[in-house]
C-alpha cells in the first residue's frame, strides 16, 4: 500500500507541477504580446508547451526507469525513482519558461511531441506481436530443453504423467516417465477442424451464392446481419451447447445406427464449430462473388448458359481464389478456437480416424497444462508454450497465405472492372 | 450428326430444371444456417429461463437459543433436508443483527433446497421418496411455489446452486472491461490517427499495418499465453485479478478499435481536411477539431463492437487464472475475480443438474447484455451515419 500512497503522491505533484507550468506559461507569453512583441504562436499553445515539457520527461523517466528496475533488477528503491523525475519535471519547467519567446515556434513544438507520442501508440501493436513471439519461444525452448524435439514432434504418445514430480526434485516417486508426442493432439485438432470445414464449406459458401446472386436486396439486407449473429455469440456458449445438446444428440442418432459413440465424440464440437464459422466463409465469399465483374456474367449467358451454369462455370472459377482464401482464414480460426472444444471434447490424447470417438485437441491441452497447480517450471507447464508456438506458426502461416491470395485476386480483377 | 428439336427442348428442360435446383439449394444452405439459429435459441430459452426461478417453501421458523447455536434445529425435522442449508446458515446471524427475533416463531417463506427445486421443475432429483411425498404435501397446500430468483443476481458463486448468482462475475465482467477500454481505446485510436492523419507512407508504416492485420487473427488462447508469461511472471500483475484479464483483452481488443477507427477516419471527406488547413489550422488542430469529432459515431460504434467481442471471449481469461471461486462481490481490480463467461465454464463443469441451468441462466444473460451492446452500435451507426 506505501508504494501506491507514493504513486499517488506523485501524480499529484506532477499534476501541480504541470498546472503550474500551464498558467506560468500563458501569463508570460500575454505578458511578452502586451508588450508589442508578435509571436509565432498563441498564448494557450506556450502554455500547452509548457505543460508538455514539464509532464512528458519526467513521466518518461519514471517509466523507463521502473522497467530497468524490473528488467535488470537493478536496485534503485521507487520513491528515489519520483523524487528524480520531479526534479526533472521541475528541470522542464524552468527549460519551457526560458521557451516562451517571440520566435519560439511553441505550435510545432507540440506537433512534433503529438506524432512522437501517436508513434509510440502504433509500437504498442508491434510490441504485442513480439511480447506473444518472445513469451512462447522463450519458455517452448525451456521446454525443448527438457524434452527432446524430435519425440515432439513425431512422438505418438502425450502423457505428461508425473512430470511435474520431476520438477519437484522428487522424479523418481513418478510411476512413469512422461512423454510428450503431440501427434495424437495435432490429429484431433485436424480431425475437428476438417468436419468443421466439412459443415462450414458448403453451407457458407451456398449462402453467399444465394445472397450475392439470387437474393432480392431485401433478404439480403437482413440476411446478412442475422448470420453475423452466428460469429457474435459467445465461444463459450457455442461450447455449452456442444457438449449438453449436440453431443447426447449425436450418441442417441449414433445408437440408432448401430454405432457406439462417446459423450465427449469429436463430431459435436465439430459440427458447432463448423456453425460458428459460417459467417467467416459466408461474408468473405459473398463479397469476392460480388467483386467478379459482370461482363464475364454477361457474357456467359449471352453464350445462352442458364444461370446455374454460369454461376457453376464462370463465377465461382473466377472467385475461386478468394473463396480459398476465406476457407484457409476460417480453418485458422477453427485451429485456434479453445472454448468449445474444452468444453465439448475429450480430454484424452486418442490417434483415431474415427469421429464418433473422444479425442483431445492442441487448445485443450494447453489449457489443461496452464489450470493445474503445478510448478510453472515443470514440463507439462511449459508444453503449453511449445504447442502454443506451433500453433502461432500454423495459423500466422495460414493468414499470410491467405492474405497474399485474395490480395492477387483483387489485383486481377481490378483492371477489367468496366 | 443433327439433333431434333425434342433432344434439344428436353435438354434445355434437363438445364434449367438444374439450374432452378441449385437456387433452392443455396437457399435451403442459408435457410438451414437461420434454422440453426432458432433451434440455438430456443434450446438456450428452454434450458435457461427456468434458472430465473427457485423454488421457496413456506415454514415454520423457530428462533430459538438452541437454532442460535444449531441453525438446524430452527425447522422441524421433516422439512429439514428440504430447506436450503445455505439459508439456515444465515439464521444466527440474523437473529444477532435483530434481537427481537429470539424466542419468536412464525411462518416464513425460505429459500428451498436445489434438489427440491429440481423436483418441483419435474427433473430428476435424488431425493427420497418420502421427501418427494412431504414436497408433494407442501405444494398442494401451496406452500411450496417457484419464485421469480432475485438471489440469481444479488449473490456471488456458490457451491450450493440454490445460492449461487451471477452478481460477482457480473462485477469482475465490469471491473475487467473498464480496465479493457481505458488501454485499448486510447491506444486504439491514437494507432489509427496516427496511421491514417501523420504517417509517412513508408516500409515502417506498412509493417505497421500488416502487423495489426495480423494480431486481429491470432488465435485468442495465445493472448492468454501473454499474459501469463509477460503480465504476470514478468510484470507480476496480481494472477486472476481483473486487471491482467483486462490489459490480455486489451490487447486483443486493439486490432477491432484500430481498424474500426480507420474505417471511420477514412471516411471523413477531404474537403473537411482542406478547409482547416485552408485557414491555417496545423495537421493536430486539423485532426482534434474537425476529422475526430465527425469521425466519432463510427469509432464508438466500433468501440461497442470490439467491447462486446472482448465480454464474451473465455479462452485467454481461463489461461491468467480468471476462473476462481468468487463467492463476494468486490469492485477492485487488483484482487482475484471472475467474470460472466468464465462462471458460465465454471458451471458448466458442475455435475449437479441445478447447475446446468444456472449455466443457461447465465448464457441468457450474457446474450442479453451482448445484443443489447450491438444493437446500441446499430443505433448509434444509423443515427449519425453521414453520407458525404
């Protein structure tokens, strides 16, 4: 609590400080007008100036100087750290008021903090992409300090086990030696993700047939929105509804055929997938089928092509890139999605073609490695990272691919767009 | 060779009766998709609408010295299994905040317990015959009713589901978005200012853009893996505590702010632009009192978008431990919290029936307060969108 106190403290004495600089600012640059000068800029800009310069370092200071004390860990005790840039501040203040000065150009000066300071916003999404990068690769290369990368990646069995004895110091009370094969987990994630794909194709793409080439503007206008509602509920939801209303359904329609299916299968938090990533396939293709220019519809049925051919035959040949492309976004978002398979699917690692039975995912187990109370330190812990690192890559690679196809597909068609 | 007029005609029909085919089928794709929606709906409004009531019985409620010391002996034997335990708890404090009460006796509606509950629902229970018999007793005399629950959104979690409200992660859900929009908001719009108003277009500027493209598609589970290792073992941001489950949606709430905020910068015609520099304003002044107060609605409005994505996102709050047991409701966010969709997993890991139901109450609720958010982005989005 004394640190917050001291924080408190600070920002008030800077808020003062600052507020100072403000009227101190203004009164002097009315004071210079008065006296006939003319100046570059208006009064309320020097005070804002003035402001600025005694805030903006001191506040920097204080910043950089708490990371380098939890970067390095270097001892400056924090109430040092304020009282030094109050004394910067206070250095500010005195730099702004020597400032105020006929030719001193007081409204560039603040146009040139207000990019800077717009700049370092836009870092902060650089940042985050290397703060993910840095987080997963760090601790995935603990991981495959421990284990070996090879058994990762070809390893058939995932059973972290007692690993987390090991971590423990205590490796040898372990009934067995943990394994960490994740080619059962990658096998699952594929396995849903395909029926998703399998639900989500035909059923997106035929609506954005309908939408884009038959619909009335009407049903257009309301269709649209009414499928975004799809992508809009919760993925916790989605879960809930997977492994308490599809799941039993799909045992019980299962059993009617004679066939054995588990409660957690892998066909209901698929088939719920496969629903939550419609509207991705959907809005996407609707608009690369909106973008194929009309003299190429012209001209087929002017050939005396019905409209089903021409759309079979003409349209979606020519948006075919783009619809790919929708498809590998969507199969990346499908990789990616954790809730519902949490919830819906099976929490054992199971190498099995078949979808009637439980298998477990990439997503699952790195949450079941993360919410256990184990030692951060441990190898089932820092598994999640490695699984997390590839599936980064994986979806990254499917984005770029993406992107870089709708990207010539646009191209193409933008010159003989009449 | 030559083909009659018939062959052709009747290919021609062949043709067009494939063609009318694929329109019914694409429509039946897009009706199929609307039907799904109904049956989600109505799934949802079955399962969960029951949870807004519980069941109360009406009983005699004896406080006496011996009830202070053990509140069960407060109601007769043959209805004690039937009262909720949690509500017998509560009896001696009550008596010690009104001391009027000792040695009186009277009728009282309690809260029941949740397998009568489920009994009076028509669900499976596991209570025993003769306890089905005296409920039967009580509800013929109408001692027993099912009432609308107010506990559901008053009370924190609990492990007993006749107690247990959805008020602690309603506050965490709160306590965690304000700390989302104070940083992604800001953040969000001085990127896309700075984007679309002051940068060069240069290789900087355009990693700059590929980059934001790009986290708007990381899967969100690997925003909870940030957190984890940078928020709290790095930064030793208190775990579970809404505000490292507000920075991680931040963050993930950014690419929707930024690429909201330029659509609507992008928006804003130039002459408006010309017109200030035209009068000598600097690119700032052109920005801060033209460009961002015309451009506003369409940023709120994807503000609120972004806002809603970030309410009903689980996966990365589960990974910074947002999915503790937060029986009270506080308002800070530096302690443990929970909030609504991870209370709706917690639950929905709960084997106990009652629970089921509180978790589609909580669903209902979460859906309540997400339409409500797009559909005030809608308004907003219709009411001040200008043509130029």
């Amino acid at each position: 609590m004394q640190t917050n106190q001291l924080i408190l403290l600070f920002s008030g004495a800077l808020l003062v400080l600052g507020l100072i600089a403000f009227f101190m600012g203004r009164a002097k640059a009315a004071k210079v007008r008065a006296s006939g000068a003319s100046m570059y800029a208006q009064p309320d800009q020097y005070a804002w100036y003035a402001a600025l310069a005694t805030a903006g370092p001191a506040v920097a200071v204080g910043a950089i100087g708490a990371f380098a004390l939890l970067l390095m860990g270097a001892e400056i005790p924090t109430p040092y750290l304020l009282a030094a840039s109050l004394v910067v501040a206070a250095g500010g203040l005195m730099v702004a008021m020597t400032q105020v000065r006929p030719d001193f150009h007081a409204r560039k000066a603040i146009e040139r903090t207000i990019r800077f300071v717009l700049a370092g916003a836009a870092m902060i999404s650089i940042f985050t992409t290397f703060g993910i990068l840095i987080s997963i690769i760090s601790e995935a290369i603990r991981f495959f300090q421990m284990q070996s990368f090879w058994d990762f990646i070809t390893g058939t069995t995932w059973n972290p086990g007692a690993s987390f004895l090991a971590a423990a110091g205590r490796a040898e009370e372990g009934a067995s030696a943990a394994e960490f094969g994740s080619v059962p987990l990658f096998a699952g994630t594929f396995m849903i993700t395909l029926i998703a794909m399998l639900v989500a194709i035909p059923i997106g793409l035929m609506s954005a047939i309908y939408m884009s080439e038959y619909a009335p503007t009407k049903v257009r206008t309301i269709a649209k929105p009414v499928l975004e509602v799809l992508a809009g509920i919760p993925t916790v939801v989605y879960g809930f509804f997977a492994a308490i209303t599809v799941a039993p359904l799909v045992v019980s329609l299962a059993g009617m055929v004679g066939l054995e299916a588990s409660f957690s299968n892998a066909l209901a938090p698929g088939i719920v997938m496969g629903i939550m990533i419609i509207p991705f396939i959907s809005s996407l293709s609707d608009d690369v089928i909106n973008a194929v220019p009309d003299s190429m519809r012209q001209g087929s049925l002017a050939l005396g092509m019905t409209r089903a051919e021409t759309i079979k035959d003409v349209v979606v040949p020519a948006a075919l890139p783009g619809i790919i492309s929708a498809s590998l976004l969507a199969m990346s978002r499908a990789m990616g999605e954790t809730m519902i398979v949490v919830m819906a699917a099976g929490m054992r690692p199971n190498l099995t073609a078949n979808p009637l039975e439980d298998m477990t995912t990439v997503t699952v187990r790195i949450v079941a490695a993360l919410t256990g109370d184990q030692e951060f330190a441990s190898a089932e812990t820092l598994s999640a990272f490695a699984l997390g690192l590839v599936l980064f890559v994986v979806t990254l690679t499917l984005n770029m691919v993406s992107v870089i196809m709708i990207r010539r597909f646009r191209e193409k068609y933008r010159s003989n767009n009449l | 060779m030559r083909q009659s007029f018939d062959d052709i005609s009747a290919q021609l029909k062949g043709r067009h009766r494939k063609s009318a085919r694929l329109k019914w089928m694409s429509m039946g794709a897009l009706g199929l998709a609307g039907l799904f929606l109904v049956f989600f709906f109505t799934d949802m409004l079955i399962k969960g609408l029951p949870a807004f009531q519980q069941a109360q019985i009406q009983v005699q409620v004896d406080y006496s010295e011996r009830a202070q010391q053990l509140p069960l002996a407060a109601v007769e034997e043959d209805v004690r299994p039937l009262v909720s335990r949690g509500y017998l708890r509560l009896i001696p404090g009550r008596m010690e905040d009104n001391p009027d009460l000792l040695g009186t006796s009277r009728m009282e509606w309690v809260l029941a317990d949740g397998q009568v509950d489920q009994y009076l629902k028509g669900h499976h229970t596991n209570l025993n015959s003769k306890e089905q018999s005296v409920v039967d007793q009580l509800a013929s005399e109408g001692r027993a009713e099912l009432k609308f629950d107010t506990n559901f959104f008053t009370s924190g979690d609990s492990k007993m589901p006749e107690l247990a409200g959805i008020a602690s992660a309603a506050m965490g859900t709160v306590m965690t978005l304000l700390v989302t929009l104070a940083v992604a908001f800001p953040i969000g719009v001085m990127t896309a200012v700075y984007l679309e108003e002051f940068a060069p277009d240069n290789r900087f500027t355009q990693i700059i853009e590929i980059n934001i493209n790009n986290l708007a598609a990381i899967p969100s589970i690997l925003f909870g893996l940030l957190g984890l290792a940078i928020f709290i073992n790095f930064f030793g941001v208190p775990r579970s505590s809404p505000l490292v489950g507000g920075l991680t949606l931040a963050l993930m709430t950014l690419p929707v702010i930024i690429i909201a905020t330029r659509t609507a910068l992008r928006s804003v015609p130039d002459t408006i632009r010309h017109a200030a520099f035209g009068v000598g304003c600097s690119r700032w002044q052109v920005v801060r009192d033209h460009v961002l107060p015309v451009s506003m609605p369409g940023i709120m409005t994807g503000s609120i978008i972004g806002l809603a994505q970030a309410m009903g996102e689980t996966a990365p709050l589960i990974i910074v431990g947002m999915v503790a047991f937060i029986p009270d409701v506080s308002a800070t966010i530096t302690d443990a919290a929970t909030v609504l969709p991870a209370q709706i997993f917690t639950w929905a890991g709960e084997p106990d029936r009652a629970f089921t139901e509180k978790t589609a109450g909580g669903i209902l609720v979460l859906l309540t307060i997400l339409i409500a958010l797009n559909a005030t982005a809608v308004v907003l989005r219709k009411k001040f969108e200008r043509r130029w």
